[in-house]
C-alpha cells in the first residue's frame, strides 16, 4: 500500500469497509458523536435485520455508544448516539438530531435533489468541504444537501469536524482532503461523480487514479430520476475511466483516453448535464 502522502483511495476504501463493516459510511459521523459535534446518526437496516442489529450492538458496546431501533415508513432503521435519544416526529428535528444546521434542515425540497447534483455547485472552484460525491464514503464531510453551496453554516460545521478527525485519525483527515480536493466528473447519474486524481486543463482532465462512490452506483434504478439504461451507460463510464488515464469533454460527448490512444467515446443523452467539478 502507497504511504498516506500519496493515498491509493480503492485501498483505502476497502481498508475502512473491513474494518468498520456496516458503519463504514458513517465513520465522520462516528467521530463526529464521540467528539460531541452531533448527536446522533441513522441507518437503514436492510434485509438481515437481525444480524444488521448484532454487529452494531456489538460495534456501540465496544465504543460506549448507544444504539436504538424503530420502524419508519421506508422501513427499520438505527439510530446511534452518545447520549438518550427520542425519534423525532418532524424532518426539521431530525435534522437537528443529525447536526444538520437549521437553515438547511428547514429550506424546501430543492429542484435538485441528491440525485441531480451536476449543477448544484454554482461557484468554480467549490469548497471541497461540500463534496457531496463521496457521502456514503468515510470520506465525506457533508452527509446532508445543503441550503446553499457556500451555506456557511455548513462549512463551519464541515471544518470544524475534519480538525476533530485529524485528531482521532489523522490519516482519514489526509484522504479527505485529498480526494475531497481532486476534480470530479459529475455524470449526473444518480448523483454520481467520479474522482479523478490529476490535473485539469480546460475540458480535459489527465489521472492516475479514478475513485467513485460505489454506494451510490447500486442505487441508481431506485433513484428519482432513473430512466431504463442508466445503470448501463454508467457502467460503461466506468469501465471507459477504469482503463483510461486522460478524459475530455468535447461538443456533448465523452472522451477517454490511455496514453494519447482512444479508449472510447460516449455520446452525452440529451437529458444529463455532463461536467468537470472543480474543488478547492
């Protein structure tokens, strides 16, 4: 394995899935509730219910945490804390249970949700703070869709967070910045961005290394915006990015490149909105 300088983030990714098994998503937030920034976190269940609920029973009482269990609409879900807890009734104080600042937990349900991000960040470089394409990650600063792209609130909450992280895991602080600040091609599939570990030039973006949120690829039939051949045109993406070392994006179309020969070339679906995200 690379030396945390210069992060293999695929190795990393994996390092955290082993060691935090179904709560490696949440470990900013884990850190977050050991270090009294939120209250608490939530996660789905899924299907093993029942082994869902032993691993992180056995997970708090070895971190002194606290877990409980109800049913939602959408169905079972577990909320870890330090402290008791009661559920909410309302989403404003579910958000307040989760840390999220009130002007984001109460702003409307914008036009773009989670799994159409490619426009969402209006100003170029973005704060790489709000890097919303690595949420269901470790390494992640924001879990929740701000009210804005500069929301102060936010980005005081996010720094605040990744100085409590560098104390408990510096090296998970190094990674954040680093894949945090790397461009990303937002395919607007969704809400998928893939990392790209180099430098851009105008349209074209050159790479070592390529890192998307592999959470997020599982759910792209669920999300609102699906349409029959998603799943597909993204695989083919990725595939395309896995092999390659340069993109461009030219006239709607997606370019990839492995020294200087093409590897393939993916017409842009009217419907998406294609785009380099620059953090900084």
């Amino acid at each position: 394995m690379r030396p945390p300088s210069d992060p293999s983030f695929d190795a990393f990714h994996q390092e955290y899935a082993r060691k935090y098994k179904l709560l490696f998503p949440y470990v900013p937030e884990l850190i977050a509730i050991h270090c009294g920034l939120r209250p608490a976190l939530q996660l789905s269940v899924g299907p093993d219910a029942e082994a869902a609920r032993a691993s992180i029973a056995d997970f708090c009482a070895r971190a002194g945490l606290r877990w409980s269990s109800y049913e939602s609409e959408h169905g079972g879900r577990i909320v870890i804390s330090r402290e008791p807890v009661e559920i909410p009734e309302s989403g404003e104080a579910f958000g307040a249970l989760f840390g999220y600042p009130g002007c984001c937990s109460r702003a409307p349900r914008p036009d773009r949700p989670f799994d159409r991000l490619a426009g969402f960040w209006t100003e170029s470089p973005a704060p790489f703070e709000t890097n919303l394409f690595l949420r269901t990650t470790p390494f992640h600063l924001v879990k929740h869709l701000p009210c804005a792209p500069d929301c102060a609130a936010t980005l005081a909450a996010a720094r605040e967070l990744l100085i409590a992280i560098d104390r408990v895991d510096a090296r998970l602080g190094e990674i954040i910045r680093a894949l945090g600040r790397a461009p990303a091609f937002s395919t607007d599939i969704g809400g998928i961005g893939v990392s790209l570990r180099g430098r851009r030039d105008g349209g074209r973006v050159r790479y070592r290394e390529r890192y998307f949120d592999v959470g997020l690829s599982g759910l792209i039939d669920s999300t609102r915006f699906a349409r029959p051949g998603d799943s597909a045109l993204f695989a083919r993406i990725a595939r395309a990015l896995a092999a390659g070392d340069e993109l461009a994006l030219v006239a709607g179309r997606l370019e990839i490149f492995k020294d200087g020969s093409p590897v393939d070339a993916i017409e842009k679906p009217s419907r998406l909105e294609w785009r380099i995200v620059e953090f900084r």
